[in-house]
C-alpha cells in the first residue's frame, strides 16, 4: 500500500504544533518553528528510514535507533534565542523526537 508521506507529514506538523502549545505556553510559537524545522531537516532521513521499515529492512528498534542517532545534530535556534534553558529545550527536542517516531510507527 505504501506510507503517505504528505498526510504523514500533515499529521506531525499538528501533533509538533500542540504539543509546542502544551510545553511552551509563552513561547509556543518558538517552539513549534523549531519542531517544524527539525520535521523538515529530518525530512529525507525520516522518508528513507520510514519506507525501510516499512519494506521489512530494518525493525522497529532500528528505525528508533537511526532516527534517534540524529538528535544531537538538530538545533532549536528560536527557543535558544528566546533564553530558555538548555535542559527545558533538550526535553522539547526529545519529546519530538518520540512524536515523530511514534507516528511513523503508527503509519507503518
């Protein structure tokens, strides 16, 4: 059948925008620039990652392990500007991170 990525992609940027909502109340917008950048950067990486799992080349732990292999290269420029904390940031960009992963999963 195949995964669709746009509706996939449609549906992460919604659950990215609430859950920016729900973590950052003043900063929210900031938040969800940064979690929809980080979607975007991943973009290629997620496809190609998404489509293996799905295909049967790699399992579930591995499609976890690879995504999450990518974290530290992702920054969150808006939240950093906006001076939040590092850990408060590194909590958001984890809980995207698991977002994203979880969805795919779903999708597969």
């Amino acid at each position: 059948m195949g995964i669709d990525f746009d509706e996939m992609l449609t549906q992460l940027k919604a659950e990215i925008a609430g859950l920016a909502s729900d973590e950052f109340k003043d900063f929210a917008v900031e938040a969800a620039s940064d979690g929809t950048s980080l979607l975007h950067t991943m973009e290629g990486k997620l496809k190609k990652y998404a489509q293996q799992l799905e295909d049967g080349k790699i399992t579930e732990d591995d499609f976890k392990l690879l995504f999450l292999g990518n974290k530290d290269l992702v920054q969150m420029s808006a939240l950093t500007k906006a001076g939040l904390q590092a850990a408060r940031i590194d909590a958001f960009k984890s809980a995207v991170f698991n977002t994203i992963i979880n969805t795919v999963v779903n999708f597969v």
